[in-house]
C-alpha cells in the first residue's frame, strides 16, 4: 500500500517539473515557453533544452502512470486488498527491531522528564 503512495506522489512531481513552474525551480513547459521571446533576454537554445527535458519529464510521467496501474492490476488479480496491506504493514512494524527500540528510546525518555 505504501508502495502506491509514494509511486503516486513521485507521478504528481513529474507532472508538475514537466509544467515548469518558476516558483517550484523546475524546467519545463511553462519556462520554456517564456524563454523563447529573445527580446525580453531569452535565448532560443535554452528555450529547446527546456523543452526538451520537458518532453522527457512528460513521457516519464506517461510511462510511470502506466506503469503504476499495470503493477496495481497485477496487485488486485493477486487477491490483495486493502485490509490485506494495512496488516502487513503492521506487522511489519510491529516486528521491525528499529522501530521496537525507537519505541522503547521514546518510552524510556518520556519517563525520565
């Protein structure tokens, strides 16, 4: 289930360096497009690059969306669900030694204040 999540977040990050916001720092559709009026101080080489790696951040885009539901249909025909993945993912925790003694640090530090 956590593997969804993040997999979907990291898609919303490469929709959004494929738009090219100025204010988010990225490259992409957006910057490209401004850097192309020359007589505000663009250049139309930097302008291609731009909208070159936006190309390549829109078809990284593409392929992770198609390649996220293809790994989530394979999951649904297993048989899993959402109830299935909240279990083991606590009983990963549960078992996972760092967290125990993470827990135990928290505990004991909690008593000794």
């Amino acid at each position: 289930m956590l593997f969804f999540v993040v997999f979907f977040i990291q898609i919303i990050l490469c929709g959004v360096y494929s738009l090219g916001i100025s204010a988010v720092g990225t490259v992409g559709w957006i910057n490209g497009a401004a850097q192309v009026d020359t007589k505000s101080g663009g250049s139309k080489v930097v302008s291609a690059m731009m909208f070159i790696t936006a190309a390549l951040w829109t078809v990284l885009c593409i392929l992770m969306t198609l390649l996220l539901r293809k790994v989530h249909s394979a999951y649904r025909r297993s048989g899993a669900s959402f109830e299935k993945a909240q279990g083991e993912f606590a009983r990963g925790i549960a078992s996972n030694k760092n967290v125990q003694n993470a827990a135990a640090e928290a505990v004991k530090g909690g008593f000794s204040k």
